[in-house]
C-alpha cells in the first residue's frame, strides 16, 4: 500500500475538521494531567516550550498553512511521546526504567526513543512541505527532511546546552538527561537522523512500488 494519506478536502478552519479536534482535545487532556502530576514543574516548563510554541503555531496559522491528516497524525504521536517524556524528566521516566529492566541495558533509553521519533515522526510532514509547497526535485524532497532533521536536531542540542548552562544552570542536568554519556548529543542526534531514514526510504519504497 502506498503512502496516499494526504487528502484533496483543505478546511479553512481548525473547528471544521474533526480529527484535529480530537487530537487538541487528546493533547490538552494529557499536557494538563502531566503539568499536575510533574514531580518537577520547573523543568516540565522548560521541556514544553518548544511544544507548546509549535502546537500554537500550528493552530494560529492553520487557515494558511495545512497539513494532510496523516501529518498531522504524526505530529500528535511525536508531541505525545514527548510531554510524556517532559512529565518525569526523560531520565527518570518510568517507561524507559521498565525497557530498560526488560533488556538489561546500562540506562534509561526513553530520550533516544523520543530523538528516533522525532526523525521518524516528524520527517514526512517536512517532506508535505517540499513535495506540495515548494518547487524542489522529487528526489530531493524524500533527503532534505533527512538533511533537515539533522540540522534541526543540532540546534535542539545547541538550545539544549545554552539552557542548561547559561540561562538555567541550576536545571540544567535534569533537563539534559545525559546520564554521564559524554556523546549523548552526537548519539541523539544520530538516531534522530536514523529515524528520518526509515520513514524516507518506507515512503519512497512504498510510492517507487505502486508506480510500477
């Protein structure tokens, strides 16, 4: 099966299309339940203020700017998997403990798992955005989302030091989440570029093959 999942029908509004609302309606729920029951809500700040800025953005400039539903469903997949991560800090969260007492690993993976999302996640709504808005090589929209993720994920790691650092020195180990691994940022930044590689190539796969 091919990798159709954008649709024809554009809304004007966010109100008229009814996926969206369940999805801010699902997010908002959560995002409120995770504020209230954060152990740290300093550094639960620190971690959605990126998201929130993004998912307000979205929202505010909809009418002019749209996604496919199958975009936006991996938006709200990726948002989700890190507000959840943000709830107990991404190296205290209770999911990464419990995979990493399943597997025998030598830390808590739950930050890789929410890098890996992002280039997973997050690749096709930016490859939407050069494959329909933008006048660029058929090839070159499946590598830039790969080229993007990367360069994205460094800025991430830069705003990540600066934080921890400079502006909130006193949060800063909590919101990092290195765990001593002096190569975290490289290793995050890697596996983010490793997911974005997957979806590319599963939707150049699945569109090479349902051309023929």
């Amino acid at each position: 099966m091919a990798f159709t999942f954008a649709t024809d029908q554009q809304h004007t509004s966010f109100l008229k299309n009814p996926l969206l609302i369940l999805y801010a309606v699902l997010f908002t729920v959560f995002w409120t339940y995770t504020g209230f029951n954060t152990p740290d809500l300093k550094n639960w700040w620190l971690e959605n203020t990126l998201t929130l800025s993004a998912v307000i953005f979205l929202v505010a400039y909809y009418k002019y700017f749209q996604f496919s539903d199958f975009s936006y469903t991996c938006m709200f997949l990726f948002m989700m998997l890190h507000v959840y991560g943000s709830q107990y800090t991404y190296a205290e969260n209770p999911f990464g403990y419990w995979v990493k007492d399943q597997l025998h690993l030598d830390r808590n993976h739950y930050d890789r798992l929410v890098h890996f999302g992002f280039g997973f996640f997050l690749s096709y709504p930016m490859h939407e955005i050069f494959k329909n808005r933008t006048k660029v090589n058929a090839f070159y929209s499946y590598l830039l989302p790969i080229e993007l993720t990367i360069s994205l994920g460094a800025i991430y790691e830069l705003i990540e030091w600066a934080v921890a650092d400079i502006f909130f020195p006193t949060r800063g180990m909590a919101y990092l989440g290195t765990q001593g691994d002096v190569w975290d940022a490289q290793k995050d930044i890697a596996i983010a570029l490793l997911g974005a590689a997957i979806t590319m190539s599963a939707v150049r796969f699945s569109r090479k093959k349902e051309s023929r």
